[in-house]
C-alpha cells in the first residue's frame, strides 16, 4: 500500500451498513470533518429539479464553463447527501471548468432501486434541457460517480442509449460497484479492506435491491450489450474488491468499441482520496478532473 495512505489506515473508521441511520450520521461526521474546498470562482445553488418526486440538486457553477456533468454520490447508495458530496463537487469543478450538477439522490433502503436511477435520469434530462441557463452546451453533458454513484452513472448510460434519452457526452466511473455477484478475484480476496468490505458490499446490495432480481440497470455488469455507449473514464484502487469488475467493464467497453481511459491506481483503497495530504490522492483527483474537461472540451481525444 502507499506509504502515505497506510500511515492513516489504523484511524479511519470502520465501515458499516446494518444500521443506515446511523451510518449515515457517521458519514455525514466524517465528511464535516475533512478539510473544505475551496469553492473560490465557483457559483453555487441549490435547485430542485420537477419529477415525481423532486431531486435536490447542488449547482457548482466555473466562470466560463466547458461543459456539465451530473454527478452521483458513493455511499452504497445508503448514505450521503448533497453536503457529503460537495468536497467532490466543488474540487472537481474548480479542477476541471465544468458545471458539477451534485444530485442528492433517494437513499436505499427505504427507496430501492430504481428510485436512485430514475432520480439520475430526471437530473440528466432537467440538465439538458436547462444547459444555456446552467451556462454549458446540450452537447456537452457527462454522467459521472464515485463507487455507487459511479454504478447510477453507469446505469443512467446504458438506460439512456436504450431509450434514446438526452446524449450524454462522456461517463465518469470512479472505483464503480458494477457486479451483485462478487465473483472476481478482488470481490472474493479483498474482504476486510479499508472502507470497503465483503460485508459492506452484501449490505449495501442488499438494502439497494431488496428481494428484486438484479438487472443491467442495477448492475451495469450483466448487461450483455455495451456497444453505442458514451467515451468513458475508469479508475479502480488496487486494494478494492470492486477493482475487477470495474476492468473489466473497461474492457468489455473497449472490446464493444467504446473508447475508454482506464487508471489502476497502485497502492490505494477504495475512497483513499478523501486522504488529500497524499500525493496519490491529489493525483487521483487531478486526473479525474483533467480527463473530463478533455472530454468536454474536445480538446484531446479520450482514449
């Protein structure tokens, strides 16, 4: 593991979904603890967004912006909000020049899927159509997650090819969960690892899907057809169970004739980021950021 992350990893607190209450108190803590963005140059609004019902959303606005991305929260689609989220948001839209839409998403368990992805949708098509007001391009609209957001991102992707939804310019997919049936090598290996576990995993599958079978809307993994869908960015943590699925996914992307990046980050774990006295992590974030306003700008192919 990289030295400046393990040097943490005896300090952070131990994941846990069997109560969601109280997980997402212990979530909302430990996002209020970390340092603050700056979120200088940056226009910020809360909206909602009219759907059946309402989506909260965070508009972190750049001067001059490139483009917009709607971006969905981690949390294993139980914890987490819009205030959790916006030490993502506004870094991100700082670093890259893009509109960063944050959604604040129904949580599981008491809104099971596909509540989270109908709500995604919603903000994806209120993005589209209000684009000149938020100050970017119809054109240039990107979904985009970290770990369970990622999964809504991906998810939100291959339902909008399916039913010729707004065109969405580039997915996003950081460290995504992608595949209920952890059976790859990291999903069956990597079960006691920073923040992310075989126990975490199962709950939040669990609390997501309830007794409803698993379909490629709720795991991107078992669609059988990834041809047609938006250039793509994936980023997996070496020390995470969902490393495998999320290469793979890259790679059945590819082999569908999708243009991808994918980054396999050495020595971290899922969500290490949030350690940003790390170098890794500021890279991490660096690169996320640099990928999506090429995307949005043109300005480099994303390969």
């Amino acid at each position: 593991m990289d030295p400046e992350l393990e040097a943490f990893t005896h300090l952070l607190p131990r994941a846990e979904l069997s109560d969601p209450v109280a997980a997402r108190a212990g979530y909302a803590r430990n996002a209020a603890a970390a340092p603050a963005p700056s979120t200088a140059g940056l226009t910020i609004e809360d909206r909602t967004v009219p759907a059946d019902p309402e989506v909260p959303v965070r508009v972190h606005r750049p001067a001059d912006a490139c483009g917009a991305i709607v971006w969905l929260h981690g949390g294993g689609w139980v914890m987490g909000d819009l205030e959790t989220d916006h030490h993502w948001a506004a870094r991100i839209a700082t670093a890259s020049g893009a509109v960063v839409i944050s959604v604040g998403y129904r949580l599981a368990p008491e809104h099971r899927f596909p509540a989270a992805l109908d709500d995604a949708c919603a903000v994806l098509a209120w993005a589209a159509e209000h684009a000149a007001e938020l100050g970017a391009d119809p054109a240039r609209i990107a979904v985009g997650g970290h770990s369970a957001g990622a999964n809504l991102a991906a998810a939100v992707a291959l339902r909008t090819r399916d039913e010729q939804g707004p065109p969405i310019r580039f997915q996003l997919l950081n460290e995504p969960i992608l595949d209920d049936r952890s059976q790859t090598w990291s999903a069956r290996h990597f079960t006691d690892t920073p923040w992310n576990t075989t126990a975490v995993r199962a709950a939040a599958w669990g609390h997501y899907l309830g007794s409803a079978q698993a379909t490629p809307y709720a795991a991107p993994a078992r669609a059988e057809d990834l041809s047609g869908l938006p250039p793509a960015y994936v980023s997996t943590a070496e020390f995470d169970p969902n490393r495998d699925e999320g290469i793979a996914y890259a790679l059945r992307l590819l082999a569908a004739g999708v243009s991808v990046e994918l980054h396999q980050w050495p020595g971290t774990f899922h969500g290490s980021q949030a350690i940003l006295s790390a170098d890794v992590s500021q890279r991490q974030i660096a690169e996320l950021s640099a990928a999506l306003r090429r995307a949005l700008t043109g300005s480099e192919a994303v390969r």
